[in-house]
C-alpha cells in the first residue's frame, strides 16, 4: 500500500539492480502494490530477474497464497527498463541494489542525480559501505539513506535503516513507514557505523571463531554444536558462513576493518578459503564440504559442544553489542531484535550472558587482552554490568 508523510508521497519506486537483492526487494514491493521500474543495464538481466520474479510468484499460486489473477496484477506493476532516464522518470523513491564496489555506486549515483527529478529519495542496499560517504557525492544528502534488506528480501522480516549524516527526520520516518508497509520490521542503526548491526555482529564472530579453533586446538564441528545448543545459534557459525559465502564475508571484513580496526580482528584462514575459491555452500566447499551445491545441514550435537567452552565467542559478540550501545549506535532493544530477525538467535545475547555470567565474559576478555591486545579490552557497558 502506497504511504505519504509530511506531504511526501512513495508510490513509485525504482529499484536499481536486478540481481539477487534487487529482484527480491522488487517484488516485495509490488505484491504489496507499489508500482516498480527495475532497472539493470542489459535486458538479458532484467529478463532472467523477471523470469525469477515469476517462478516465485507460481510456488506461491501453487500454495493458494495468492490468485492467478492477483499474481498477473503483480507482473503488470513490475516494469523492466534499461535507459536510466526513462527508469527514474516518475519515480518517488530509487532503491539501489548493484554491486557493492564504492567506485561502480558512486558512478552510479553521479548519473542518477543528473537525471532524477530533485525530489526524488535515494536508498541504498549497502550491506558495508559508508553511507555518508556516498551522500556527500550527492547534490541532495538530506534525501539519501541506507535500507538494508536481507537475503533473501521475500523471506527476511529484518530492514536495518541507516540515516547518514545529513539525512533529514522526515526521509528517515517516511522509510521506516515504507518498510512497515510491506509487513517488515525495520530497525535503526542511528550511526553510519561498519557493519551496521547485524553485520557487526555476525562477521567479526566468524574471524573469532577461527581464533578459538586454532587457541583451543578444537574442531569446527565442536565450536558448532556449542554455539547451537549453549549460545542459542540457529546453526553453528562455520555452517552460517558457509551458507554466507566467503566471498560475502571476505569483502565485508576488508570494508569493515578499513573503517575501524576495533571492530574486527582478521583471521588470516577466512581470506585463505576466499583465494582458494572455497566459498561454503555454493561452490561445494567452505569451512565444511558439500556434496552438491544445495542447501546441506551439518551434523551437530550436544554432545560435540561440552567439548568447547563457548565464553569467548559470546565475549566477542557482545563486546561488539555493547559498543553500538555506548556510540549510541543503537540500544539493547534494537540489538536484540536484530539478532533475533538477522541472525535467527533464539535466545536474547544479553539474556544469554548473564547466564553464563557477565563477570566471567569481562574477565575472559581481560585476559584475553592481557595476551592478544586492546582489541579485546571489555567495552565500558559489560564493566558496568558486573
Ligand atoms: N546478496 C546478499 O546476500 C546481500 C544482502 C544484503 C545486501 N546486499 C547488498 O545489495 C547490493 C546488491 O547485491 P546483490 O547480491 O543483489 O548483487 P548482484 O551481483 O546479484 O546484483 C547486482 C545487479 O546490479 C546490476 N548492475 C550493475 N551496474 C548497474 C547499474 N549501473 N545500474 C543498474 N544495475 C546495475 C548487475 O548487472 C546485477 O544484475 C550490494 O550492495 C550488496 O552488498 C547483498
């Protein structure tokens, strides 16, 4: 359903990029009857993400979710166009979903802002890049923002928002108000910080995890099953980056540490398994193997997990926590939500570590500051929780 604010209309929306979010966020906003433009820069891709768009709709006829006729109506709101003018013509907000390279989105920005009438709001998909640093490229930085949707977008309720700098109050409710609209939960990450949320959580854990690998001298599958059946993880960490893909991982790690080195310390294995095309599910083989590229559970249990003492994973993942919190990033609230709906954890993180015991993770990061660096010393809020 179309929204408005303040006088400020989104019915039309252009999304910029058809590959696999750009096809995704597509569709979610046309079955919610929003009129789309996508817009690639070959028809062929524009083709096979319509052709995409239409084999997910027919599961959804074939499970009576919706009508034959709901789904032509659909189809027809969903227009393929090449010639960027043409795509932004009568457009109300452009969703840009291209590849992640800073020098191919400021390009593209740069021709957009050229085109699109002065009025029209800029998103981005960014899942890494520094959305401030985009906007002042930008002749109207008060209208652009960052809306982070997950993969896949038909499925994930989670839509993290990132104002920059110089996003106006009224872009930044008028988006939330568009990511309520279509069912999804947004959740603000009030600072352009690396990661963002969900992302500051989750990659530096899997460098940590390879950490505790090597320091303990354990195996993933036991790290794996104690992240599962302690941490309340939906699936061990070494499974979910496989099903990440370490390509996904390796570009969020260089983005991310070159932005702030406190955030992550690198374990050289991640960029191993990167150079050795060793990219998890997709392409056979990641930190486990696979024996065909669909989607394949590992084998854990609760047994295999007494073998590791999980502390200084959640030490790792709630240090990170904790400073969005004291940036003012964002709060607990919102980072349990985002925990929840990005990283499926069943089990509050910070409900999580007191049951493990705060003093316990402040001190194992302690001493793991002792021995490793300031890259471990606790956050101010986990000594205040003590
Ligand atoms: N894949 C994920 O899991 C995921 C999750 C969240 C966010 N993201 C972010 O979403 C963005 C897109 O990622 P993706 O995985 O969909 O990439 P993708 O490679 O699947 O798709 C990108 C599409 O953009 C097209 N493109 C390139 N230049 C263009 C231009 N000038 N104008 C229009 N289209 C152009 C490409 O042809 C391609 O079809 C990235 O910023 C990424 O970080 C990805």
């Amino acid at each position: 359903m179309p929204i408005s604010l303040d006088g400020m209309e989104i019915k039309n929306i252009t999304v910029l990029g058809s590959g696999i979010m750009g096809h995704g966020i597509a569709q979610v906003y046309a079955m919610a009857g929003y009129n789309i433009v996508l817009r690639d820069i070959e028809q062929k891709f524009l083709d096979k993400a319509m052709e995409k768009i239409k084999w997910s709709l027919d599961k959804l006829v074939s499970k009576e979710r919706i009508s034959l006729e709901e789904e032509s109506k659909i189809l027809s709101r969903i227009k393929p166009i090449v010639d960027l003018k043409d795509a932004v013509h009568d457009s109300d907000l452009v969703i840009e979903a291209v590849p992640e390279i800073m020098d191919l989105k400021k390009k593209v920005y740069a021709e957009l802002d050229k085109v699109a009438g002065d009025q029209v709001i800029f998103a981005s998909n960014t899942s890494t890049l520094p959305i401030s640093e985009i906007a002042n490229t930008l002749s109207r930085p008060d209208k652009f923002i960052g809306i982070h949707f997950f993969n896949p977008p038909q499925l994930m309720k989670l839509v993290e928002i990132i104002p920059g700098q110089k996003t106006s109050d009224d872009i930044l409710n008028l988006i939330i108000n568009l990511v309520k609209s279509v069912n999804k939960t947004p959740v603000i990450c009030r600072k352009d910080v690396p990661g963002f949320i969900v992302n500051r959580l989750f990659i530096p854990l899997v460098h940590e995890a390879c950490y505790v690998m090597e320091r303990q001298k354990i195996q993933q599958v036991e790290i794996d099953s104690a992240v599962k059946f302690n941490l309340g993880f939906p699936m061990g960490i070494f499974e979910l980056a496989d099903y990440t893909g370490m390509d996904v991982i390796h570009k969020a790690t260089i983005e991310m540490h070159l932005r702030d080195k406190k955030v992550i310390l690198p374990h050289p294995k991640i960029e191993q398994l990167f150079n050795e095309k060793k990219l998890g599910q997709k392409s056979g083989e990641g930190f486990y193997k696979y024996s065909d590229d669909k989607y394949e559970r590992i084998s854990l249990s609760e047994e295999l997990g007494k073998k590791c003492d999980p502390t200084q994973i959640i030490a790792n993942i709630l240090n990170n926590a904790a400073w969005l919190v004291t940036n003012k990033a964002s709060d607990i609230n919102e980072i349990e939500k985002a925990a929840n709906l990005g990283l499926n954890l069943k089990k509050p993180l910070f409900e999580t570590a007191n049951e493990i015991g705060m003093q316990k993770i402040v001190n194992e990061l302690k001493k793991l500051s002792e021995q490793y660096g300031a890259f471990y010393e606790p956050d101010p809020l986990l000594l205040s929780m003590c």
